[in-house]
C-alpha cells in the first residue's frame, strides 16, 4: 500500500477521552472512531489488525478440530424464555421489538441459538463429540463501557460451543480449548494466564479466565510467579490425545493464579512468600464446562448406545477479538506509539522515502516496494512528500516492527537503513539483503 493512496487519518493531538495508552494510540493511529458510546467504527488500520488476529483465532481453532459458522447478532427471545435467561441477564442485554411486536435482542452471547441448531439436527451419540464456533458481533450494554475497544458495548467475540455425550468427553473439549487458546494468543505476542474464575451470567463452575498482566487492566489477580515462565512455544499437539490436552491443563493451571471472584487468602498464603503477586489484568478469553444447564432446559438429547435418550454434555468458550486489540496496544508500546507483534502488524514494514522526488530514491522505493510485494509480503510505503521526521513520528505511532529508509546518501553507498521498531537499532545493508532479511523474519510468522 501507498500511503499516499490509504485512508489513515492519524491525529496530532491526543484526545481528551482516552484515559489509557492503548485507547489514545488507536485513536491517534487513526484505527477506530467512535460512533457512539462504546460503538466504534474500524477504520482500515484498525481494520486490518482486526482480521489478523481474527485470522489466527480461526487457524487455531481449525487445527483444534473445531468447526466454523455463523450465527446471526439478531435472535428472538423466545429461546432466551426456554433458557430462563431472558429475564436474569437484566439490563446488559439490549432489546428490541421488531414491526409485528415480536421481542428480539442484539445476542450477548450464544448458548441458546446454538443448542437450538444442535436439538433441530442431532439426535444420536454417533454425531458427537461435536464443537461448532464463530467468530460474530455481540452486544452488552454495559453500564460503564470505557477504555474504547476494550470495554465495548458492540464488541467482536469469538465464541465456540461443544456438545459431548459424557463430562469426560466434554471436559476433553475444555482442555482442547485452553490448548488452542494458549497458542492464540502466543501467536499475537501475548502472555495469558489461565485463572480460575467465575461463571457469572454464562454458568457453571468450571472455569478459567485468560488473562494478560497489565497495570490497567480491570480484574485484580492473584498468582504465583512461576505461571509467567511458562510459555506453550511451538510444540507439537495432537488435539485428540485426551492425555497430552489434559497434561497442559496441569502445566498451565496447577499453580495458584485466581481472579478476585474466586481469591482464597489461606490457600494464596501456602505460596511461598517471595513468589506471591498481586496485580492487576485485562480478561482476553474464558473458558466453561457447565455441563447439562442448557441441554436440560432447551430439551438437548441424544439416544446413546443403550438406546437411552440423555441430554447433552456442554461447555463454552469466548475469545475477545476486538479487545485483544487494546490488550496487545497495553503490553507493546512506547512514548511515541505503538509496536505490533509481528504476528499481528497491520503491515509488515515500512519504506520510508526521505527525499521524496528525487529520481534515484524513488526508484530505488519503488524497487523495494516490487520485490517484497513479490514475496508476498505487505508493505506501506510512505510516499508523501512530507518532511522525514513527520514520516518516521507516523510510522513509529502506527507501530510497524520494520522500517526501511531510503535516502539519496546511503543509495550512493548502495546501502538503505533498516530499523527494528522495538529496540530502535539499525543497520545499513544493501536493499538486495534488507528485503531478504524482511523475508526471513516474517518466514516463520
Ligand atoms: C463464552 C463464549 C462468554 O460470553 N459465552 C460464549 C461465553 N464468555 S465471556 O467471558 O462473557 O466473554 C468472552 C470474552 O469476550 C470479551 N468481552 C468483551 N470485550 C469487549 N467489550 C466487552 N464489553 C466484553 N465483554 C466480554 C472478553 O475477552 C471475554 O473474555
């Protein structure tokens, strides 16, 4: 992309709203506007980064057995009647009324809709195990949404459902979750703590939070330090292996890390004292088993092997989309912007013309532009005719890990910068081996 072509209306000054980091950055990076209170539209920046990590969540998901969908935003109440939820979910849950009178509501999530698919379509314990997901809007009206993306009221989840004969198959799929989840978000560049936490709305008292350490997050934690030196790395997993699942539930969930909802002081206390940590969260993901709740209710059987009629085995499972945005922005900036994982960068590296005109530089960017593009990499090239310290002050606030710059002296040296965004080094190569080495780093991403 050009980006004298592209629509990235960065702001010089800092809004007045944004009370953390990661809101500021994404309206300053011209990657969301706000259409009304926690509503935003996606500017294509924002946008771009939203897909990415909706992108990885489906690679994920996918290699876990699980299968894609969609379901609509808008439902009809009578499910929610059946369930029993229509009235305890309370003002979070906007309602409508269609031109016949009819109660619907904007979906705050999808239990209902999902088991009424599974009831109209599976009959027999030969269909299961079974998990359905997809990655949708969802609307909570939040009586405080605050920190932009992070706490929405129309917010981006993705949210999966299983559908077991046995708790032990279903609790299988709970494992399988927390497996995919971990490589998710190590994926994106993050570290999520697995916690124990609490049901709340959704049900169920089997269930852990993913949370990621930050000073502004909004969960206070408790924990033992040794869950921070755990990381999942590129590992192999054999998703149907009920014992290796299980055995990274172990790893990961067997030392103390718990929300406030479900802190114990006493047990807290058994940790050894120097490695004992309070601090404070953002909530990415969270994961459920609350077995038959909503099969028992909405009447969600199947005939097993004895010919028994025996409601389902359930769990859920949510990623937020949309808020990992803010949760990456938290754990990766700077004073002067933000600084993508390579993951999830909206664009994988800059070029930076600072003699924007001149025959030799432009060609030379032009150059560089063909060859990377070529190697299926996406690149923006800052094309303006803008002076060079405005360019880098853009490119560092929208965070790109890469930046090439090109000038007229180094080309006589047949040399171009290449500067790594997280540490500020550079060096000087020849664009020949800038752009190999570009190639390199995102080879294995
Ligand atoms: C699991 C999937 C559920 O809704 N039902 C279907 C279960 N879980 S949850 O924990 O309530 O939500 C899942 C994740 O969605 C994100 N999230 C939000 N993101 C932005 N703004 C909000 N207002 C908001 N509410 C929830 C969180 O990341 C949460 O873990």
């Amino acid at each position: 992309m050009r980006l004298s072509r592209y629509f990235l209306p960065v702001l010089k000054e800092t809004p007045a709203e944004a009370q953390i980091a990661s809101h500021r950055l994404m309206l300053r990076a011209g990657m969301i506007k706000q259409s009304a209170a926690g509503i935003y539209s996606w500017l294509p920046l924002g946008f771009k980064v939203l897909k990415k990590i909706e992108n990885i969540v489906h690679e994920e998901q996918q290699r876990a057995g699980h299968i894609p969908m969609l379901m609509p935003t808008l439902q009809s109440a009578d499910l929610w009647r059946e369930s029993g939820r229509y009235d305890d979910y309370g003002e979070e849950m906007l309602r409508i009324t269609d031109r016949h009178g009819r109660d619907m509501l904007y979906g705050p999530t999808n239990e209902e809709l999902i088991t009424d698919i599974f009831r109209s379509y599976v009959g027999s314990y030969k269909d299961l195990p079974l998990t359905l997901y997809h990655i949708q809007w969802k609307f909570r009206d939040e009586i405080r949404p605050r920190f932009g993306v992070m706490r929405g009221r129309e917010f981006y989840m993705k949210d999966g459902y299983n559908f077991d004969l046995t708790k032990e198959d279903a609790l299988h799929a709970y494992n399988r979750h927390l497996v995919s989840y971990l490589r998710s978000y190590e994926r994106m560049g993050l570290q999520a703590i697995p916690m124990r936490a609490d049901g709340g709305p959704i049900g169920g008292d089997y269930t852990h939070e993913f949370l990621v350490l930050a000073e502004t997050g909004e969960s206070e934690v408790f924990y033992d330090s040794e869950v921070t030196d755990l990381t999942f790395g590129d590992r192999e997993i054999d998703y149907d292996n009920v014992e290796q699942c299980q055995g990274v539930l172990e790893e990961f969930t067997s030392r103390y890390a718990r929300t406030d909802e479900t802190h114990e002081e006493a047990l807290f206390n058994e940790v050894p004292e120097e490695r004992r940590r309070t601090a404070r969260g953002i909530e990415v993901g969270q994961i459920f088993y609350f077995g038959t709740k909503y099969s028992e209710a909405m009447n969600a059987t199947v005939v097993n092997d004895k010919q028994e009629r025996v409601p389902v085995h359930m769990g859920s499972h949510g990623i937020g989309v949309s808020r990992l945005l803010g949760a990456i922005i938290e754990a990766s900036h700077d004073d002067k912007g933000i600084i993508w994982p390579e993951g999830v960068t909206p664009f994988h590296v800059g070029i930076v013309n600072l003699k924007q005109g001149d025959d030799e530089a432009d060609a030379a960017c032009e150059a560089l532009y063909k060859s990377l593009t070529a190697l299926g990499l996406d690149p923006l090239y800052d094309d303006r005719k803008e002076r060079a310290g405005g360019k880098f002050a853009t490119m560092d606030l929208i965070g790109l890990p890469w930046r090439i710059t090109v000038g007229p002296r180094g080309l006589k040296n047949g040399v171009v910068e290449l500067t790594c965004r997280k540490t500020g080094e550079s060096e000087e190569l020849s664009p020949e081996l800038a752009v190999q080495k570009v190639a390199e780093i995102y080879a294995g991403i």
